[in-house]
C-alpha cells in the first residue's frame, strides 16, 4: 500500500468550512415538531454552496452534520437528504443521500453524522462547494425558538479536509534524523461562565469569544488530536428536571502563525475524538477521530497553541456555568 503524500511544491494544513443552516430559515418555512426539540422543514433547499477562501485549493474528505439532520430521522419522515456536487457543479450521488446519525447525546438524540468522502475531492482555487439539501431539522439550546425567544442555535453543516498551497521549503513535520519524540498531552481547563447572547438576551447581540493560549516549551509539539471532556450532563426526566445543555462552546484553532484552521467557529462535539458513538454509545460506526489533525501541525518550542472559545450556553439552562477540559495530544520532539 503506498502511502498518501502531498504533492511536491505543497503543503496541505487540515482546515474546515462551515455551512450555517439557520440561515435558510429566512427564504424556507421551518416548523418546531411536536416536542419543541427541532425546526422542520421538508423543502428542497437548491443550490446552496460555500465559497472557498484565502486563494488556495482545498480537498473535502469528510462531511458532517453538527446538530443538523439532513433527510429522514424516523421512517415517517419524508425522504430526504443532501446532494453534493464536484468542482465541475457535477452531482456526486445519483440521488439525495440522507445522513445517519452516527453520535448522540445524552437524550438519545442526533449529535454529529460522518460521510467520509472517497475518494477526496479536489476544489480548485476561488472555488465553491456546492450541493442540495432535501429536509432539514435544525437543534437549539435549550428549546425551540417558538418557546423561547433567546433560543441559542447549535446546527451547523461542516466540510472538512484540508487547504493546499504552494510551499517551496522542506516539511518540518517529518521527524529530522537526530531527533525523538515521545506521546505527550498539553491540557488545560475552561470555565464557559458566560452566555451565547450578551446578558442572555437576543436583543443584546452575540457575545464576543474568548481567547486562550497554552505556551509550548521545552521542544517542539507535533498536535495529532484533540480531547474534549466536559463536566455537565444533560438535563433529562430520568436524570435531572434542569433543560437539556447539548453543547457548550465553539472553538476556532490557530497554527503557530495564527492562521485560523476552522472558517467560524466549530461545535466542540463535532470534534472530539473521545465521542465513540456519542453519549449513549448508540450510534452505528461512530466518529472517533474527529479530533485528528490530519496532516498533524507543528508547534515550534516557544510557540503556543492559541484558541478562541465562543460559549453556546442559554441562560435558561442550569447551571448558568460549565468547565470544560480541552486535550492537545501529540508528541513533543527533541534533539538526541
């Protein structure tokens, strides 16, 4: 088996974009269902897309639905599904392809679906990624925007894989002969005590992120996964009679030059690579993994890893304050 290497004169750096589908709530009628967990819709929603930014290529590998159901949850539902096109607007799949929930929360209920895609595409520079979606049910924290006007919306849609560009230096994430490395873990803990809204309302706008940064020293670090471990426990009749938290925070990552690695900033669980079939451990394949950097980043010593966390908690929610612990896994690197 030959092993998968960039192509000569490039670089690639694992990027993700993001597809917000509350924004098709203001051309697509969207209904809460009967237990005010989602907004439905069964439109066919066309010729959405996401253009790609920063004049460089990118290569889609893996899709996946963040709080998001696209097609059929329950068999009477109607079909549905998404669509996706190639570079050339050409269709990928002969039809709709609905996307299974592979995570789920602690209520049992859809937390993130994969579709990996092989093989990968290629998107050409000033390019777009284009596809259709057929249905959509969208998840808010804690309830429904019909119930509660400060509803904190959690879907997103994202496309992961990595963005090429031109390099003409030597890789420095290969290990260099003379050089060891051995696993280590940079950790560090994260009190989210602040509101999605500011002060909790909608009125108010968005409360602004935060940013944190974990200093690298003694050698370099090559990241290769990220860990998430959070402290709370969704609310639920045979747990707890508090509202439901699916989600705390957002994160945005930076490579060592401060390059954003994420288009906006991306659900925490979308990227965990702790979640093995979610919560429940319910879910058929699970998304192990998601935490990878894949091609890995290289922190120089004296680097940092910096992050901005942008909260998704609802001030209905109890309580009003999470810790969250966030895991850089790799290897630190030194000469021998």
């Amino acid at each position: 088996m030959t092993p998968y290497v960039t192509p000569p004169g490039f670089r690639d750096t694992p990027f993700i974009y993001v597809f917000d589908p509350n924004t098709l709530a203001s051309a697509y009628t969207f209904a809460p269902d009967i237990s005010n967990t989602y907004e439905v819709t069964t439109a066919a929603m066309l010729n959405q897309s996401v253009g790609l930014q920063y004049g460089e290529q990118f290569i889609l590998r893996r899709i996946n639905p963040s709080f998001c159901v696209i097609g059929p949850l329950i068999p009477a539902d109607a079909p549905g599904g998404l669509k996706l096109r190639d570079a050339k607007r050409l269709d990928r799949f002969s039809s709709a392809r609905p996307l299974i929930p592979t995570d789920y929360d602690l209520l049992g209920l859809p937390m993130n679906s994969s579709l990996p895609i092989c093989p990968e595409l290629l998107y050409p520079v000033r390019g777009a990624i284009n596809f259709d979606l057929y249905g959509a049910r969208l998840r808010y924290n804690v309830s429904t925007p019909n119930v509660d006007a400060n509803a904190v919306p959690l879907s997103q849609i994202l496309f992961q894989g990595v963005r090429r560009y031109p390099y003409a230096a030597a890789d420095n994430r290969l290990l260099a002969q003379g050089w060891s490395e051995r696993s280590y873990i940079y950790p560090v803990d994260i009190d989210v005590d602040w509101w999605y809204w500011q002060n909790g309302l909608k009125a108010n706008g968005q409360s602004p992120p935060q940013r944190f940064t974990v200093p690298i020293s003694d050698w370099d670090f090559l990241l290769e996964d990220i860990r998430i471990v959070n402290d709370y426990i969704p609310g639920h009749p045979s747990v707890s009679p508090v509202p439901a938290v699916p989600e705390v925070a957002r994160i945005v990552l930076y490579d060592w030059a401060q390059n954003a690695l994420m288009q906006e900033p991306v659900n925490l669980n979308a990227i965990n690579s702790a979640n093995t079939g979610g919560f429940t451990g319910t879910g058929i394949g699970g998304t192990a993994g998601a935490g990878a950097q894949c091609p890995p980043l290289l922190y120089p010593n004296r680097s940092s890893i910096q992050f901005d966390i942008t909260s998704m908690l609802n001030k209905t929610a109890t309580p009003v304050s999470h810790t969250i612990t966030i895991q850089f896994v790799g290897r630190r690197r030194w000469p021998t």
